[in-house]
C-alpha cells in the first residue's frame, strides 16, 4: 500500500485471511480505492481506473487492486458483493475520514438483490469444484462461505464473510475440519477422500435457502445512498485535487 502511485481512501485485506482460512503460502490480498487526480479523470478516456500491484513490505507479499472512487462507488451502487466486503472488511490496513463515512452509509447501500451476487459466484465455483480431479478444498470451502455470507446478509443486513463466524450461526458439521485442512496444508490442497454426494446435497440446500432468505428479506429493493455518494465523492476530488 505504501508504493501506490495515488492517494488510498482505505486497504482492506480480502480473500483467504478475511474468509478465515488462509493458508501458510496465502499471499494477503488487498483491495481499496484510490483517487485519481482532475488531469486523469477530464480526459477523454480515462486511464488506471484500476491499478494492480505487487509488493513486499515487512517480509509479506501483497497483491493489492484499487479502484478509482467514482468507479467503486459505482460497483457499489450496482448489488457488487466483492467491493461491498472490501469496504466494511475488519481487516483494515490503511483507513480515512472518507472511509468512516462511507462505512456509514453501507446500511443505505445494501439491497436484497446482493443476493444474486452470492447466487452466481456460487454457482461458477461449484462448476469449478466439479471440473477438478481431485478435488480441491479451497473451492468447496468458498462455496459454503459465499451461501452462507449470502444467507446472513439476507436476514440481517450484515456482512460476514468469515467462514468459521458463519458457521457459528448456521451450524454444518463438517465446515470445522475443512477448515483446518486448508489452514494446515497449502493453497492447492486437494481432498484425500470426500463424500460428494454429501457436498452436493448441501450445496443444493443452501442455494435454497438464500432464495427463500432472498424472497423473504425486508432489504430494499435499491440502494438509496445515490446522493450522498455523489456530495462525497465531489468532495474526495476537490480535496484531492
């Protein structure tokens, strides 16, 4: 975060660690949104609305993407679950006043039909999961986090993406031990022996049960943070300017 070539707003770190499940060889994966100056966005096009880098500070290797504030703002306003975990993430790196503001309109920023985004990334890992040969852990472990992370959202207006708080509230016996699976082996662990049929069964479960929480969620139906997004983000670029 410290060699970005413009100003952070906030990094968070995502992925494994934020899920509750890294592994020792887990790069640490930060995300956050970056302001580029007036000479970037009055152009015509506009260059490095995303920037991916990375480093190596303290003896860790880090990835960080960073979206431009006006372009975050704009996955937010569109049911983005990944950009919407990236924000409220407890594992803060780098935060600001703009940040604590933007934190403070989450509640007018999540819709029931953050749903779909759980719905979908589900679905394209358990294609994954099921392509593989052994199978791997890492994949079924983030189907079960993105159901139930969808599930809790749906009934609660909360995120929580980690696996192991989740399973907590919605019980699976099996979750603990996978877990620690991943945890004590490495990224590409693959599953010695596993009761698929089982796998399945749950898989389908759960993707009915966050349709019902879908169905039945009092969450809006749109995002109404629309206008203070706006104010804050012409007041992100004059600062900044």
């Amino acid at each position: 975060a410290q060699t970005h070539p413009f100003p952070l707003l906030f990094a968070t770190i995502s992925g494994a660690h934020l899920y509750g499940f890294p592994s020792a060889d887990s790069d640490y994966d930060l995300r956050g949104i970056h302001v580029l100056p007036l000479s970037h966005v009055l152009k015509m096009s506009v260059a490095q609305e995303t920037v991916e880098r990375t480093s190596v500070e303290n003896g860790l290797e880090m990835d960080i993407v960073s979206h431009d504030v006006k372009k975050f703002f704009g996955l937010l306003l569109k049911n983005n679950g990944y950009v919407l975990e990236q924000l409220v993430s407890p594992l803060i790196v780098r935060t600001s006043p703009e940040h604590e503001e933007l934190l403070s309109l989450v509640p007018n920023i999540v819709t029931k039909f953050h749903g779909h985004h759980y719905l979908g990334f589900a679905e394209s890992q358990w294609r994954l999961f099921m392509r593989e040969n052994p199978p791997r852990i890492k994949p079924l472990l983030y189907i079960y986090r993105v159901l139930l992370t969808g599930i809790h959202l749906m009934k609660t207006g909360q995120v929580q993406a980690n696996l192991s708080e989740l399973a907590r509230l919605y019980p699976l016996p099996f979750i603990d031990e996978m877990i620690s699976l991943k945890r004590e082996g490495n990224e590409k662990g693959y599953f010695t022996e596993l009761n698929l049929s089982l796998h399945e069964m749950e898989y389908l479960k759960l993707r009915k049960q966050l349709e019902s929480s879908m169905a039945q969620s009092t969450l809006p139906e749109k995002p109404t943070a629309h206008d203070a997004l706006d104010d804050l983000l012409v007041r992100i670029r004059m600062k900044y300017s």
